[in-house]
DNA sequence: ACATTAAGTGATT
DNA sequence: AATCACTTAATGT
C-alpha cells in the first residue's frame, strides 16, 4: 500500500490524463481514505455524498436483497471511480448498491459539487469522466451477459478470472460458500462445479482456498 | 478428544 | 440448478 504524500500519489496515477491544475484541485479537496478488506463503504439507500477514485487497492460493488442475499456486479480497480457516484450528480441522491473493500484500498474522497463544477472548467476531467461512464457501462453489458446467456460453469470461470485479475494473486482466499454467496448460487452447486474444475485441471483446492492454474 | 466449519455426495424436485 | 439430508475431512480449543 502506498505511503507517499497524495500528490505524489495522483501524479503516479493521473498525471498522463489530468493537467497539473486539475491534480492540485484533487489535492486540495480531496480527502484520502485508508479502507481495511472486507469493510464495508457503501450501504444501499445510503446518501451519496462523495465520489470515491479508487488509488490502490479494489472496492466489490455489489447489489443487495432485503434478505441479505447478494450479487456481485463488478469491480473497481486503481484509477477506476463509481460510476453511481456520478449517476448521483444527475438527480439519485441514493446508492442503489453496497461497496465492499476486496483488499485493503485506498480512497480519494471527492465532494460531488466538484464533478459538475469540474466538467466546465477542465476538459480532461469531463473526458475521464464520460470514459469512466462507457468502461462501467460495458461492465454492466457484461454482467448481464453472464446472467443471461453463461450456464453456472461459465459463470464461475468468469468469477474466478476476475478475482485473480482484481487481486493480481492466483492463490485465492476464499470458500465455496463466499463464491456461492457472491454468485447468488447455493454452496452444493460450487462445489459440484468446483471439483469438476479441478478435475479438468483447471485448479488446485485446499481448505479456504483455490489455486487457480489455467485461466 | 471434542466441537466447529468446510467440502463432498446421492436423491429429489 | 436448487434443496435436503447426510457424510467426510480439516482445523481450532
């Protein structure tokens, strides 16, 4: 985890896109935020009052039933920020969904008055911004795909895939039951799943983890 | 040694 | 693909 000072940090992460004006103005009112893995940042319901850019680390978005149960949507990496944060600027005042640290990360905190005020005054900003709109879109596509068109077997080769990918390890800490819970599926089917995956030689299981092989 | 939690399995819908 | 009921295996106290 980085420890450097912020503007050093947004330099590393921003300075190919964002012009020196707009990296100060992120400097100044931008507040950083340290985030533990597993903690929760984002409660559905919640008000919506910051944009969070995502500077290291990666955040899971999730949607989220009265009865706990949930389904992971997607991910937000480094240099990524959420795409309900700006929605939000458009009249929801809102989150329709809940935010979950996958590993620890760190956050800029960004008041939404700016994201308005920013479009007019800084044309890269208004550029990274609509970007940011088409990536999480193309993301939400793709997770409807998944729903719609991939059987269970796919659908977890897609998740598994994407968590090596989010976490940049392929070793992964998890259990069958978390992946079902992140699925929306039932413990007994990962499971079967799972140990045809091994079979294939696709991966290694051990109690609390998956070594992911092949992907 | 015992309790708890994770993972495997057959049968049924 | 989900659920139930049960077994087996791994881990912590």
């Amino acid at each position: 985890m980085e420890n450097k000072p912020l503007g050093e940090i947004l330099e590393d992460r921003f300075a190919y896109l964002f012009s020196p004006e707009l990296l100060y103005a992120l400097e100044q009112v931008g507040e950083l935020r340290r985030i533990k893995a597993g903690q929760v940042i984002m409660e559905p319901g919640n008000p919506l009052a910051f944009m969070p850019f995502i500077l290291d680390g990666a955040i899971k978005v999730m949607r989220e039933e009265k009865n706990g149960h949930e389904l992971l949507l997607y991910y937000l990496e480094s240099g990524d920020t959420c795409a309900m944060s700006l929605i939000c600027c458009m009249g929801v005042k809102k989150s329709k969904v809940k935010a979950e640290a996958e590993e620890d990360s760190l956050l800029l905190m960004v008041p939404i008055k700016y994201l308005e005020e920013w479009i007019c005054k800084f044309p890269e900003w208004r550029a990274y911004i609509f970007d940011m709109v088409r990536v999480r879109l193309d993301e939400f596509i793709e997770t409807i795909d998944s729903l719609a068109f991939m059987n269970m077997e796919e659908r977890l080769m897609k998740y598994l895939r994407d968590k090596v990918r989010v976490t940049g390890k392929t070793e992964l800490e998890t259990t069958h039951q978390e992946i079902a819970e992140d699925m929306n599926s039932s413990r007994v089917v990962i499971s079967r799943l799972m140990k045809k995956l091994e079979s294939e030689g696709h991966i290694h299981q051990h109690r609390n983890r998956v070594e992911v092989v092949t992907f």
